[in-house]
C-alpha cells in the first residue's frame, strides 16, 4: 500500500519510518501542506496522511476521491480542517489520533503558565547578560488560586490534575462531566460561572461552530481583571482582534498561546530570514506579558511514538477492509 504524506517535517520521518518496519507500507513525504495547489501531486496512493494545518475540503477530497484514494489519515486529533460530509459522499475514509500522551500538553500548558508568571524565559536572558537583577520578574502563587478548565477531554482532565496537585481550586466546564474529577475536587459550573470566577483560564476544547471565538470581546468582558489565559487547543478559539484590546486595556495580564488561528502560514517553518507580513502575530508578539509557541505541546517522543503507531495501525486496518477498534479513531 502507498501512502502520501504531507506537511512532513523530519521528525515525522523518524518516527513513521521506525513504525513501518512493522508494516511495509510505501510511504512517500512532502513537506508542503496539503491543498487545492498541490493535490495533483497524488498519483498512485491508496493514502495520504495529513495534519493539523492542511486543508482536505471538498475540492481537495473531489480530486482525492478521481485518484483512487481510499483513507484520509489524520495525524491529530482535531479535525475541524477536513470535510466530513464530503468525504463521506465520495466513501473515502477518514481516521485519526483521538488521544496521544495528553500529559504532553497538559505538561506544556503548565509550562506557559509557569514561564509566563515567574518569568524564566527573562531571567535565563537576564543572567546570560550577567544582569542578577531581579525588578520585574515578580509573579504569583499558583497554590490557592482558581482554575478554570474549558474543555475535559483527555488533554483538559490531566491539566486538572495537575493543577489541583499545585494546590489550586480548579472549575471546569464540558457538556460531559468527569465524575472522576469531581470526585477528586474539580467543580463543574456554566461557561458563564467559570469565566467570572478565574484568576487563570485554560482552553482545552476542539474548535467548532459552537466553540469558534468562545474568547471574545463580551465573554473577556465577564472575566476577572488581570486574568491569566492559555490556549493549547485551536486558534481559532480566540478572537485575536479583542484579545489584544484587552492586552491593551490590561483585562487580560497573562496570554499564552500554542495555536494561532493564521497560524498554518506560520508554523512549522523556520522564518528567522523573512518578512512576516502578519501585523496581528507580530503585534502579540510584541507585548512583553504575551508567550507564544509554534504548536509545540504536542512535541514528545512518547506523542510522536503513539501518533505513528496509531496512525499507522489505523491506515492498514481501514485499507484491509477491517473496522478498527477503538471507534474513536474513524470519523467516516
């Protein structure tokens, strides 16, 4: 079987190349992303295997679909950049990662928040330049402070944990509650209450109709002034326009974000020679209480061990007509 990767960077070489060895597919990389532009680069493959900044619509699933491919291997658990529907009226497959290592970002989350209040990105370059000075590097506790939790899948229940082992009152908001985290300390309340209530704000839900710009200029509104807020889910969770008013305006103390919702002509690139012709992204870049990274939550040797593994059992199972499972995987 042949499979077409796109927007593969070395590591995923590594990684699915040391897998295959369990299976024997014929795999082919391509660094670019995946879109209308290049989609005739398919040509015998039965698979291609994207991420989490291709875009697989319907004009991209119509040519898939005339060149014989069968599944659409994701790579990822968030699915919000492929057409379900069309996929489905063309009988293409379409699989994913559900879950791979959620400690990986659950720990990256922790890790934002951390650098962002205690400040050790300035303070590694601060002592390099032998300046031991310590004027505003001044944080706070974590310990005591109220935590609020979007989202408590996988990914958003093991940041639970880790909060409630700092010491901190954590509040979460999911349409279905963890009894296991209730039971641990964590209170569920309205999106409403849990905006309202937090000195803190993690975002860990998958982006959709519902939840596109849920962070706006009225829910930033009803949040506590000076709020901390970290997004490791999807950029497009945040209206970035009013998220910098509110950087402006000081509502908002503390922004770390792993996602960007441009963030697909950004990321993933080494850019260090360019022109970013981006004024928003260099605009938060330029707050000295904002820290962005390029979607590197995910980036363990144990998520990438389980993405291709999982990946990989999912593209042999599906193209040998068996049924996976794990139901969670396959979405069409």
């Amino acid at each position: 079987m042949k499979i077409l990767f796109f927007s593969a960077k070395p590591y995923d070489k590594q990684f699915f190349n040391l897998y295959n060895e369990d299976y024997g597919l014929e795999i082919e990389y391509l660094e670019t992303h995946l879109g209308p532009h290049i989609v005739n680069a398919v040509q015998d493959q039965e698979a291609v295997c994207v991420f989490v900044n291709d875009k697989v619509n319907a004009e991209v699933i119509s040519v898939l679909a005339e060149k014989g491919v069968k599944v659409i291997a994701l790579r990822c658990a968030g699915f919000n950049n492929v057409d379900l529907d069309a996929a489905r009226s063309h009988g293409i497959r379409v699989c994913r990662v559900p879950e791979y290592s959620p400690q990986a970002v659950a720990e990256h989350t922790v890790a934002m928040l951390l650098t962002l209040n205690r400040k050790t990105h300035k303070a590694y370059n601060r002592v390099r330049e032998q300046d031991f000075s310590l004027n505003g590097l001044m944080g706070f506790n974590l310990y005591g402070k109220t935590v609020g939790v979007i989202g408590t899948g996988k990914i958003g229940s093991a940041f639970c944990r880790i909060m409630l082992g700092f010491g901190c009152k954590v509040m979460a908001h999911d349409l279905y509650p963890n009894k296991e985290l209730e039971n641990s300390g964590v209170v569920y309340a309205t999106l409403h209450d849990v905006l309202t209530n937090s000195d803190i704000i993690s975002l860990h839900c998958p982006l959709n109709e519902d939840t596109h710009y849920m962070i706006n200029e009225k829910t930033i509104a009803t949040m506590r002034t000076g709020v901390a807020l970290i997004n490791t889910s999807r950029g497009g969770l945040i209206n970035t326009a009013d998220i910098i008013e509110a950087l402006k305006s000081k509502q908002v103390a503390y922004l770390g974000i792993d996602v960007y919702e441009q963030e697909e002509k950004l990321f993933f690139r080494n850019l260090s020679g360019s022109i970013i012709d981006d004024d928003v992204i260099q605009r938060l870049i330029s707050f000295p209480n904002v820290l962005v990274t390029a979607h590197q939550a995910f980036f363990t040797q144990e998520a990438l061990s389980e993405i291709a593994q999982i990946t990989l059992k999912s593209i042999n199972e599906l193209a040998s007509g068996q049924t996976p499972e794990n139901n969670s995987v396959v979405l069409v």
